[in-house]
C-alpha cells in the first residue's frame, strides 16, 4: 500500500486537470480530423498518462475510466480506415462522458 499524497500536491495535480483536459480535446479533435496509421495518436497518449497519473493523487476512478477509454480508442485506431460512423458515435460518447468524469474532478474541492 502506497502513502498518500501530501494535500498540496493533489491539489497541483487536480489544478493541472484543467490543462490536460485542454489537451485531450485538441488530440481528440486532430485525432478525427488526420486520424495516421503510422503513428500512436497523441489522444491515446493523453489518456495513457492519466490512466497512470490520476490514481496516484487519488482520481481512482477517473485513472480507471481513462484506461478503458485508452483500450476502446486503440482498438479503433488498429481498424482500417475509413472508419465506420457509427465506431466514431460509440468512441465520441465515450470520450464526452470521460470528458464529464474529468470536469467533475476539476470542479471537486
């Protein structure tokens, strides 16, 4: 079992949310926009970072919610293209209800 997170770091980490999730909707809109084959979307290593970071200053939820949203994006993004619309749907409704996960720790106090 780990220590926990001194206060004042977890709240650096919560304010740096904001930035990161600036981030993740720049990468998810370039991402659909020039979606490459050669390459890892920089969405996907947004996500990776937070599935990683956010339980170490205590988001458990939101780092869990970021891994299953990181496994469902490489998994569209290891179909050929064009994709299908309705993959993007699912993906996009994930990817805004992650996106309301992320906006909730923002907002917590």
């Amino acid at each position: 079992m780990s220590d926990p997170v001194a206060p004042a770091l977890a709240e650096r980490y919560r304010q740096s949310l904001r930035q990161k999730q600036a981030a993740l909707a720049a990468a998810w809109f370039h991402w659909l926009q020039s979606p490459s084959s050669t390459e890892r979307p920089e969405y996907i290593d947004i996500l990776h970072k937070l599935a990683g970071s956010a339980p170490l200053y205590g988001h458990h939820e939101l780092g869990a919610a970021a891994r299953r949203l990181m496994e469902a994006a490489e998994a569209l993004d290891g179909l050929a293209r064009p994709w299908s619309e309705m993959s993007i749907q699912v993906l996009e409704k994930r990817h805004l209800a992650f996106s309301q996960l992320l906006s909730a720790a923002i907002d917590a106090n």
